[in-house]
C-alpha cells in the first residue's frame, strides 16, 4: 500500500461526480421557479391569515429537492441511501388550505424535473401552472354564496323580509332557525345576482327588522 492509496477513498472521488456549473444553474433555475412559485401563491391566496413563512418554504423545496435529486442521479448508491434516510422524515403540520397541498408538489416536482436535465419541461410547465392557477383562483364570479344572518321581531317581519330576499337574490335558501319570545334568528344562503350589495340595507331599515348581516361564505356547496 502506497501513501497515495491512505487517502484514496470513495468520498473524495465523489467530490467531481457533479460539475460546478451543473451545481450552480440548477440552483439558480431552482430559486427562480421557486420565486415564481412563491409570487403565484402569494397572487392566488384565499385565506384568512396569509403565512410569509409558507411561501419562503416553496422556495427552499424547490432549490433542496433539487440538490438532492442531483445528488442521486450521480450515484446509485448514494440513491439506495437516500431513500432509507428520507423514509424516516415525517412532517406534522397541518395543512388547512387545499390549495397549498398543491403548491408543496409543484415545488417538490419543479426541483426533481431540474435536477433531472428536463429544464425546459421544468420552465414551460410551470409559467403554464402558474397561468392556470392565476385564472381560475382569481376569476370572480357572482355565484358565489354568501349568509345572510337575520334578525326579526316577529312571523310578519319574516314572511316580510324572507319575500324581499328571493326578489333581491337569484337563490335564498334558509339553512337555520331560532326563535324565542320577542325574537327571530335566521341564516340563509343566498347567491347574488350582481356584486350590489346595497338590497342589505333596505333589509335592515324593513319594520320589524332588527339587523341584517352579510358574510362571503367559502365552504363546500352543491348546487
């Protein structure tokens, strides 16, 4: 054994298995996807609390899947290894918007498809996801439901404010009630036929009306 044979190992002959420019371009497209990625999220939220700390995190999974998918194709033993160890991570945080499940993978895919050499399928596909998402989250429509919380004196008042409700709106349907002496609760979902609102303080000023609420109404419907 020769002094040159101490050193020789399988870790420093790995050091060349990736070219530095291989190294550097698939980062930098994997930052710019994920900035895009991040921009388009940021563009299509619907929720209540937008979380700054979530959009960072496309972008770091866009640019850690890449390294390690790289990684992988240089070495199959390395791969044989990596899915032993990935086997053991679990994540625990609760995902509240569907729609975020779907960015996750959209990161997670454009990092394994640069790492891959597809760059173009990796670019193209995600400026056309991009557009998509753009369109049909952001599109407004005047279907949507809405609640209307209702508060009465009495019967007439809400045989009263009930007729105005179906003429004003293109659906009204009551989905509960309450009623004690001196007072009737109401929620009803309505569909709008435009984006005028202004038929909620007619309904508020009606005899017998104590008050007449409005609220955007984003859960699960048939209809």
């Amino acid at each position: 054994m020769t002094f040159s044979d101490i050193f020789k190992s399988s870790f420093l002959e790995n050091i060349s298995a990736v070219s530095p420019l291989d190294m550097v371009l698939t980062i930098a497209l994997a930052f710019g996807i994920g900035l895009f990625i991040f921009l388009v999220y940021k563009k299509t939220y619907r929720g209540v609390m937008y979380s700054s700390s979530f959009g960072v995190t496309l972008i770091a999974l866009t640019m850690i899947t890449s390294q390690v998918i790289l990684a992988v194709t240089s070495n199959v033993v390395l791969s044989l290894g990596m899915v032993g160890a990935l086997s053991i991570v679990r994540f625990r945080t609760a995902i509240k918007e569907p729609l975020d499940i779907a960015f996750l993978f959209w990161s997670i895919a454009s990092g394994i498809i640069l790492a891959a050499g597809m760059i173009p399928l990796a670019v193209i596909g995600s400026v056309i996801i991009g557009l998509i998402l753009l369109f049909f989250v952001n599109r407004k429509s005047d279907k949507n439901p809405y609640i209307v919380v209702l508060s009465c004196e009495d019967h007439n008042a809400e045989t009263a404010a009930l007729d105005y409700l179906q003429k004003m709106t293109e659906r009204c349907v009551v989905k509960s009630k309450s009623a004690q002496m001196g007072l009737v609760e109401l929620n009803l979902e309505v569909r709008l036929k435009s984006e005028d609102t202004d038929f909620v303080n007619a309904l508020s000023a009606m005899d017998g009306v104590n008050s007449a609420v409005l609220v955007s109404y984003n859960g699960d419907y048939m209809g």
